[in-house]
C-alpha cells in the first residue's frame, strides 16, 4: 500500500533547485507539487509511472512478490493454485499499452512462472490469460490445473464459490514458490 503526501512549492522550473529530489530521478518539473510514495519515491500527480493495484485485485488475491515487471499475487482461491501477474505500470490494460520490451518482459515472466509451476505441481494443464473483462487493469492469470479440480475440464471462473487459504496453505505456497528460485523474483519481506 503506498502513502501518498502532496508536497507544494516546489520550484515549477529549474529541477533541482532549492532541493527538488526529482533531480536525481529524472522527473520533470511538476507544476508545483509532486507525490511522495513511500520513503525516497517522488512522483508528479498523475505522473504515469505511478503504480497501484485495483481494488478488486487487492480484495481477491495475496501478494507474493514482484518480479522485474510484474507484481506477483495469488488468487485467494484454495480450489486452484492460481496466481496472477500485474505489470507495475500506471493506467495499463492492454498488453499492447506496454512498450515491446514489456510485452517481451510480461510473456518471459509468465512462461518462467508458468513452466515452474507445471513442473512443481506436476499439473495436468496449465491455463494462462489476460481477460479484464471485470477488472481493466492489465493482469495475466497463471493457473495450474488437474483433471481432479472442481471446474475441470471448464474454465475456473464462477464454476463454484472460492475457497479463501487457511494461513498454513498460505505459508505452504509461499515456501513452494521461494523454492522455485524464479530469476528475477523478490519475495514480499524478502530483505535480499
């Protein structure tokens, strides 16, 4: 969750006078105010590069870590593993809105993610994709499949009620996925 503080009079023109902190993140001059996300983060109000999570994404789903791009998350579903990958970017819902390094960063994430999980729990079938029919904000759903499942062979979207994680199934996943050692993930409270 990101604090915002609104920050006023700093200098329209000239980054880097009188202090501005956006002279040594490359942010141009924001009008008068800037964003403070978080200790040593500026942004201008509105600035694109400004992240956040929808809400409903927020409500539905754990957060397992971040990736270079992407945000990983785990649907609150104990039916399926399912997880989900959210590009850090502002205001993003089309894989297409994101430059071809993104898209090439999005699918390598999703694949190592993917192929990682297959093997892990020796899934039946994996099922990766981007809807946002519901939710806008571009995400990429990873989940792992059996032929014992609940849905299967449907798709898991309104088939049966979710079953939200017992803390201990929380815990089991977030070992399983640190174990995994995906290149490129941070594990959420994860210093190193």
């Amino acid at each position: 969750m990101f604090v915002r503080e609104e920050v006023q009079g700093w200098p329209k023109r000239g980054i880097g006078k009188n202090g501005d902190p956006r002279a040594n993140r490359g942010y141009p001059a924001c009008n008068g105010s800037i964003s403070i996300i978080g200790p040593g983060n500026f942004c201008c109000p509105g600035d694109p590069a400004v992240f956040s999570l929808d809400a409903r994404l927020q409500q539905d789903t754990l957060l397992l870590g971040d990736f270079p791009l992407c945000r990983l998350l785990l649907g609150n579903d104990a039916n399926y593993p399912w997880f989900i990958l959210v590009p850090r970017q502002a205001d993003i819902t089309e894989v297409f809105h994101l430059s071809a390094e993104q898209q090439q960063q999005l699918w390598n994430e999703t694949s190592t993610l993917a192929a990682a999980l297959n093997q892990s729990y020796a899934a039946d079938k994996m099922n990766i994709g981007a809807l946002g029919n519901v939710v806008a904000q571009l995400h990429m759903h990873v989940i792992v499949r059996f032929k014992t499942d609940v849905a299967w062979p449907s798709p898991v979207w309104g088939k049966v009620a979710a079953v939200p994680y017992s803390a201990a199934q929380v815990e089991e996943i977030k070992s399983r996925v640190h174990a995994l050692q995906l290149t490129g993930l941070t594990l959420a409270g994860d210093a190193s």
